[in-house]
C-alpha cells in the first residue's frame, strides 16, 4: 500500500462559508467517491484547512489519485449549493505544504 502523501490530493476552489465544514467535508466526500468523477474509496479528509478553500482528500487507492487527476473538469454540484464549483485538483506534495505552512506560521 502507497504512503499516505501518496493516496492524497489537494483540493482548492472549496466554497468558503457557504455551509458548515462538517456539511461542506461530507460532500466532498460524495463527490470523490462518485465513479463518473474518476473517484472510489476515501480514507480520510482534512477539511477545514489554515488555507480557506483547500481541502486534503486521502484515497484508500492510489490508481484513484491517478484517475481523479486525469479528469479534466471537477465540478462540485450538490442540492445544498445554490450553484456548482469549479475544484482545482493537484498532487500532495511535502515540500509545498510545508513551505506554505512555514509561510502562514512565519511570516518572512
């Protein structure tokens, strides 16, 4: 089984405020288990982040980052938003998380 960094992905474009994170967190959750958006399996997600609008989802797979990554256009759409949200879906990388991190907790 992959690393966990690896299984991961970074979701940003998530709605801010717009409902509850605990409502906004089971929703991404629908939409990556969902197969016409590439997904399966979630293990975990990390949702609210120090970052507005970022989430970290963490698949049970990791073929399911490669697939999700290949899908050109995520949309979040669910009967709770009043319209859908364009995500933006990226790799987990270490480095860029630590960096950004460093950043927000230290600012140069």
């Amino acid at each position: 089984r992959a690393a966990k960094s690896a299984r991961t992905v970074v979701i940003s474009g998530v709605p801010d405020g717009v409902l509850k994170d605990d409502v906004m967190s089971d929703i991404l959750v629908i939409h990556f288990q969902k197969s016409k958006n590439n997904g399966g399996d979630v293990e975990d997600i990390i949702y609210p982040t120090m970052e507005k609008g970022v989430a970290y989802v963490t698949f049970e797979d990791q073929e399911v980052v490669e697939s999700v990554l290949k899908k050109n256009e995520h949309r979040l759409e669910d009967k709770r938003l009043s319209r859908y949200y364009p995500l933006k879906v990226t790799p987990y990388c270490k480095n860029v998380s630590s960096f950004i991190i460093y950043l927000v907790v230290l600012p140069l």
